[in-house]
C-alpha cells in the first residue's frame, strides 16, 4: 500500500488535533510517509505542532517526517494530498458576521445568510491563492477542501478552475447527523448507507439504509418523533447550541416529514425562532473562543510542558476520520459512499445543470462517481433555486465587483427578504470587511 504524503492548510484550526488523532487512527488504512503542517499565523499554528510531535512520537512512530512551516513552497511540494480548513479573518470576523445580521433582527451566523455572505466573500480569494499556490507545486495531489461556506467556495472554485478533477469539496455535517441516526438505530454509522440530496447546508435525506439493503428510514423518522434528536459526535454531544439545533430539526421533520433534513435548515425555514434564540453580545463565535478554542489551546499547552500525552482525554472525531476515508477511497480506489458536492449535470434534472449540488456519491481514484437523484418535488426544487441563485450572485459580485448582485443576493436569502433590511445589512459588512472583500462598484 503507498504511504501517502498529507499536507493540512490552515494547522492553526481548533479541529487540527482531532484531524491527527484520525490520522492516528486511521494509519493502517491510510499511512503517511510524511505529514506537513501549513498556517500563515505561525503562532497559532506552532501551538498545534508542538503537541502534534508529541502525539506522533508516542502513536505514530513509524512516520516518516513531520515538519510544519509557513513557507508555501515548501509545505506543498510533492504533495498527495492536502486538505484545506482555513478561516480567512478568523474568529473575531466571524463574531462579526454574526452580530451584524443580529441587530437587523437577521439571522447571524456563519454559513448561513448574511454572515455565510460575507464569510464567503473573503474566503474566496485566498482559497483561489491558495489553489494555484498548491497546483504549482503540486499539479497532481488530492485537494479535499472544508473551508466554509462550503457552497459558496466551492461554485467560485468551480469557476475558476473548471478543468481540475482532483479539487473535492467535502463538509461533515452530513456525518455528524448520521452518528445520531446510528446511535438512535443501535448501529456503527459506517454501516449506514444514505441516499441524500441537496445543497452544502441546504439539503435532506431522502433514505437510510443498512449495508444489507434494508431501508430504515421510517422506524428512523418514527424513533426521532417518538424519543427526540440529539447530537452524538463527541465534539458536539454536549453542547447547548448545538442540543437545540437538533431539537430543531426534529420539529422540521415533524412539520415537513417527507425526508430526514440537514440540521442547518432551521435557519432558512425557522429565521424568526432562530434570531429569538440569539444573545448579540455572546454569539457562537465567541461560544467556540471560551469553549473549544480556549480547551484545545490548554490541551497542547498541558501536552507540551509534560512532553507526553499521558492522561490526556484524546480520541479520533468524526469530522477527522469522515475527510481520511474520503482520501482512503480515492487513493485505493475503494468505491465508498460519501456526501459530497459535485456539478450537477443531470443528477437532479430539474435543478440548474451548472449547480454544485451534494448528493450522494462513489469515490473512486478518478474521483467522485454521483448516483442520478431524479427530479425533485416543488417544495424542495423551490427552496434549492432560490438559495442557488443567492450563491451564485454572490460569486458574481466577488468576480464583477458589483454591489447590486450583492443587494440582489441578500434580498433573495430566505433569512433577510426585506430589501430595505438587506441594503442596511450590506453596508455595515463592506464597512466591518475592508480590506478582505473586493472594492464594490
């Protein structure tokens, strides 16, 4: 089996330890012959690193090499595989996007609605830098790309690099949602099969099966109504915001119950119930800088002054081991089933052919092989169109510089609608991104 050079974009990340402890985890289905940190904040970055020597030495000693930079050249010469989690402007950005929308009375958060647009505008360039940064060292490697806003990311990537088969845009949501399901079935959620469709945040399971062929999918919805929803990934299980946003979707399987549905929808068919919930001065941002940034940060901290991580609560999460199986399949050509985005081409016949729709798909070593959906009901094809056509304005404005298709982006997200609210959202976010967003016209 070759040993795989990995490199990680964005080492900084508070999910970079979980990801080495997949690794770790995963290194007889997966092994590494060298592992590359790269970050261009090298402080945050060298805090994981450190520990990560640490953890290598004492779980992975076969490994090769493991060095960690922020020279890009360096970190992306002769690559495998990288696999991208960057955050352009950080936490503090995202505090903004988040409480900007709030004062409007609109939802405020990070993927979805007026912070996933601005979010977007600025991860766009750098991950465009990004891309042709690593294709100059590295023309051949896997890029598995999880930067959010995912759907955004991934219609300017398509755009700009239209010919690149080896770019896969990848989120672990759907995963996430599928330890419950396995938790609330009694099963292992790899052996679950899913049949799903929709946009990246924007999307529905239409099917749960077993690997025996039996479909589940009614004593699933049946068991989530009777017994309720709660998150079961590690990472998650215990956290407040999170154990309501999976109340919440049951109550949209409740009231929508045709399919099982992506947890972030709540924020497109619920925005009132969503911004009632909202603190403005203490949003998810600033949740993950006194949670799990400050815990991830006194974990290295603790690993690095004792030299080992001896005692230390430390295991693979899902979102890790969800993106090494992802890289498994196409490196061994194992055929498995992942969610993934790929252009839609006729796997949904009603949906525009140019969407970056995440549907269920094979990965192979040639790269994702899409199973055909079929045409989709009103309902669903309705609320896809118009939240496509919200991300593919909002790549137009970042391409053509063009405050009206933002206007136009905005007044058409189901968490804004009012124009005159969208206008007001708009201005206050290219004054709070100057300097990461494009000069608008």
């Amino acid at each position: 089996m070759k040993k795989q050079r990995l490199v990680i974009a964005g080492s900084g990340s508070t999910y970079t330890i979980g990801m080495v402890m997949s690794l770790i985890a995963e290194k007889e289905n997966f092994p590494l012959e060298s592992l590359v940190f790269y970050d261009i904040d090298e402080k945050r970055q060298a805090l994981n690193a450190k520990a990560t020597e640490i953890l290598l030495k004492e779980y992975y000693p076969e490994l090769r090499s493991f060095t960690y930079t922020t020279d890009k050249k360096e970190a992306f010469k002769n690559a495998d595989f990288v696999f991208v989690q960057i955050r352009t402007g950080g936490l503090k950005m995202r505090e903004k996007d988040e409480q900007i929308p709030l004062k409007y009375g609109v939802v405020g958060q990070e993927t979805c609605g007026p912070g996933g647009m601005a979010y977007g505008l600025r991860s766009i360039k750098d991950m465009i830098e990004l891309i042709y940064d690593i294709r100059k060292q590295s023309p051949n490697a896997w890029i598995l790309n999880y930067t959010n806003p995912a759907a955004i990311v991934a219609e300017a990537l398509k755009r700009e690099f239209p010919d690149d088969r080896k770019i896969l845009n990848i989120c672990d949501m759907p995963i996430a949602i599928m330890v419950s399901y396995a938790k609330i079935l009694g099963l292992e959620v790899w052996d679950l099969v899913p049949e799903y469709f929709g946009l990246n945040h924007f999307g529905w399971f239409t099917k749960i099966y077993d690997k025996s062929g039996n479909d589940l999918t009614e004593r699933l919805k049946n068991l989530i109504i009777e017994k309720g929803f709660k998150p079961e990934d590690a990472e998650i299980a215990n956290d407040p915001s999170w154990i309501k946003t999976f109340e919440q979707a049951r109550k949209t399987l409740m009231d929508f119950p045709e399919y099982l549905p992506n947890t972030y929808l709540q924020y497109y068919l619920y925005p009132e119930e969503m911004v009632k919930k909202e603190d403005p001065n203490h949003t998810r941002a600033r949740q993950v800088m006194e949670g799990r940034e400050k815990r991830v940060r006194e974990l290295c901290g603790r690993i690095i002054e004792k030299g080992t991580a001896a005692g230390e609560d430390l295991h693979a999460d899902i979102h890790g081991v969800y993106m090494i199986r992802a890289a498994e399949s196409l490196a061994y050509n194992l055929h498995q089933y992942f969610i993934v985005m790929v252009e839609n081409r006729g796997v949904i016949p009603n949906l525009p052919q140019d969407a970056m729709v995440e549907v269920t798909c094979v990965l192979t070593s040639d790269g994702p092989k899409p199973f055909a959906v079929g045409e989709i009901p009103t309902f669903y094809k309705g609320l896809i169109e118009g939240q496509f056509a919200y991300e593919k304005l909002v790549v137009d404005a970042y391409y053509e510089k063009s405050y009206l298709k933002l206007l136009q982006a905005l007044t058409l997200n189901r968490t804004v609608v009012d124009t005159d609210k969208a206008r007001r959202i708009l201005d206050e976010l290219i004054e709070a991104n100057k300097g990461y967003w494009p000069d608008l016209k």
